[in-house]
C-alpha cells in the first residue's frame, strides 16, 4: 500500500522504473530496515545493496533481508563490492541498476526514506534533470552533523558553485537522483572519496538541469561515520582543484 507521501506524487502521466543503489559498510543495525521504510512509488523499484570492507555482519544482514519475498514490483539484489571506498561501491551499483530513474540512498537512514519520492517527482514530472540532496537548508537533528563537518559542507558547496556556475546548497548529500540514460555520459575521476562530486561534474558537464531537494537530515541509529576527515578532505580539495582546472581555467582558455 502506498503511503501519503508517496501518492501526492503521482499526477505523472507516464510512471518511470526506479534503481535505488545503497552502499553498505559496517551497518548491520540499519539494514533490516531499510527495505520496509522506502515507499513504493514509481512503475517498478529495484533496490541493490553494494557491501564492501566491513567487520560486522551487514553482508549476513543483507543476504537475510534480499532472500525474503517481497510484492511483485520491488526486486532486491545484492553484490560484493570489488573494489574499495564509497565511491566504488556507488558506481559498481550503478553500473548494476536496469531501472530507467537511478537512485542513491546511504544505509545510514540519516535521510529519511519517506522523502525519496519528492526526488523521484523532480524527474518523473521533468522539473529537473539531475535532483541533489539538501541537508544544510532544512532544520536537522541534534547530532546529525558535527560541526566540523557542517562548517565543510558550506565551504565545498560555496566554492564548487562559484566554479560550476550552479548553486549548490549541498555538495555533499549522498542522495542523488538521475536518469539512467544520462549516467551512461558521466565519468569518474578516481579521485572523488564518496563518489557526490563526479556525479555532480557528470551533470554539468552534460548541461542538466540541477535541482536541489531540500531533506530533514537525522541522527544515525546505529554505527559511527565512515569518514576520516584528514584522509578525505585532502581528496576533496584535490576535487576542488580538479574542478577549477576543467571548469574555470581550462574553459576560460577554449573561449578565447
């Protein structure tokens, strides 16, 4: 059964297949519920989880939740990453999906599941082409973001929409939401730790419309963050330099 929020969404004329792509690492407590709280919306969901380098059981719990029966039009996969790093977990996955809208949730839940479908509507109903999580502009909950991390997530979204040209109230926010036929046109630097910043370079570099979701971001209910500050944010700011080499510097030179 589909739930409110979900339902208000669907004055579409035509319904879109969805890939929801969760990368997992070390967090066996959220995966259980994961599948039960995304709403059903969209011709048909496909949910695909990534695991890759963690020490607790989410790959025992993911096998658990993807082997039981669900409604006919949700279909669960489930793959070993081969690589490392989040970034490489996301792509993997994306290169898995076969819906036509492509998704990507984080497994912690700290954006809730019940505000997928206002990404879904942004491209389903084409207000926009690529839709970016917003975290910064929403209220959030108390512990949800430390603040080193909030004082980052202004810098990089300040300083990536001075060199794209396109504001950027978050950067950062793992959700983001695409068309499938749009992806097949995006590349990866190697260099992006999460995977957010290629994605978001795909998406100017293919001139899509970039809208951006605000979402009520929410503490974690389970585990610690996989970020090492130090680690990457020395890649980020190799990102931001990359940025401004292609989109600034080099762009300047092809229009003279």
């Amino acid at each position: 059964m589909q739930t409110k929020s979900a339902q208000k969404f669907y004055h579409t004329k035509r319904l879109f297949s969805v890939s929801i792509v969760i990368p997992a690492r070390n967090e066996a407590g959220n995966i259980t519920n994961i599948v039960s709280s995304i709403p059903k919306f969209g011709k048909w969901q496909e949910i695909i989880f990534i695991e890759g380098g963690s020490v607790d059981n989410t790959w025992e719990k993911i096998v658990e939740v993807t082997n039981h029966k669900t409604r006919p039009s949700l279909k669960l996969r489930r793959a070993k990453q081969k690589g490392k790093g989040k970034a490489d977990a996301v792509w993997q996955g994306l290169k898995l999906a076969k819906g036509d809208i492509l998704m990507i949730y984080d497994a912690d839940r700290t954006v809730p599941p019940s505000d997928l479908p206002k990404f879904y509507d942004v491209l389903a109903n084409n207000k926009g082409q690529f839709a970016n999580g917003d975290r910064l502009s929403f209220p959030m909950e108390k512990g949800a973001m430390q603040t080193l991390n909030m004082i980052g997530n202004h810098i990089f979204s300040f300083l990536f929409s001075w060199i794209l040209g396109q504001h950027f109230t978050d950067t950062l926010c793992g959700t983001k939401v695409f068309w499938k036929n749009d992806f097949k046109n995006f590349k990866r630097t190697g260099t992006d730790p999460f995977g957010d910043f290629d994605l978001i370079f795909g998406a100017i570099r293919n001139n899509l419309k970039v809208i951006e979701v605000p979402i009520k971001y929410k503490e974690r209910v389970y585990g610690k963050t996989n970020i090492n500050r130090f680690y990457h944010g020395l890649l980020l700011i190799k990102m931001t330099w990359l940025a401004l080499l292609e989109f600034k510097l080099f762009r300047k030179q092809k229009t003279r």
